[in-house]
C-alpha cells in the first residue's frame, strides 16, 4: 500500500448556533497529512488554552470521518452522513455524554492545485440537553517540509 506523508498547516473552524446566538473557534496548527489509496489521515497537536497538549487524529474515508483526541481532553467520535453516533467527551472537569446526527460531510482532498477541505455540518446534544447546529471547517494546505 503506498503512502504519502507531508508536512501541512491546518486551519480548523467551528460555527456552534445556540439559540440565534453563534460561536466561533479557530485553531491553527501544523501537523502531518498521510494519504493512502483509501484514506486520509491528518494528525496535529493543538495547545489548548492553559497550556496543556491535545493530540488529534482525524481519518478521513469515502463514507466516514472518524476525529480522535487524547490528552487534557479526550474523545472519539465518527461522523457518518444522515446517521446519529453516540460518544463521551473527557476533559479535566467530568464526561459529557454527545450525541451526534451528521447532516452532511464534504470532502476535497489536498493537491498539488488546490487545499484540501472537510466541511462537516451536524447537530449535538450534549447529556440530553437541546441540540446545537454546528459547522466544521477544516482547511490543509501545504508547508514547506523542515526534515
């Protein structure tokens, strides 16, 4: 099985909508893109705000994307199009139950031409509170590799 590995920047945007009211997050990172016949898979560290380090994988197929973190905070959820998933958020305070329904998950692969984009629009309740939307963006571009 060939696979490509290069070094990327990533941008990951995320739109919540509560109540008329939205929230907006931006992280930037570099991490790596690993391209198969099958599959995508990017990984990137993000630091979060008081410092501490979260390590992300996501793998990106055909019919799924599957986004794991580990660290201060963990999780893993899959996104499937049109199908609920259920999983349990950690973070130093407690779990939080999430469900999950994807609306729709968009996909354009990083290449020589053009970034590669994940566009993933889906709803979450979290310990069976009302859902919120949400809007994923995720950006990869290439960076000159520094090895």
């Amino acid at each position: 099985m060939e696979e490509r590995s290069k070094q990327v920047a990533v941008e990951l945007k995320t739109a919540i909508e509560d109540n008329g009211q939205k929230e907006y997050n931006t992280i930037r990172e570099t991490g790596r893109l690993y391209q198969q016949a099958n599959m995508d898979v990017l990984t990137y560290t993000e630091t979060a705000e008081d410092g501490s380090q979260i390590s992300n994988m996501i793998t990106i197929h055909t019919d799924k994307v599957s986004v794991k973190r580990t660290g201060t905070v963990q999780m893993h959820q899959t996104f499937r199009e049109q199908k609920l998933s259920e999983n349990v958020f950690q973070h130093p305070h407690g779990k939080i139950h999430m469900e999950t329904f994807t609306d729709a998950i968009n996909y354009q692969m990083l290449t020589e031409q053009q970034s590669g984009v994940l566009a993933i629009d889906y709803t979450v309740s979290l310990n069976g509170q009302e859902e919120r939307a949400h809007q994923l963006t995720l950006t990869i571009r290439p960076k000159e590799d520094s090895q």
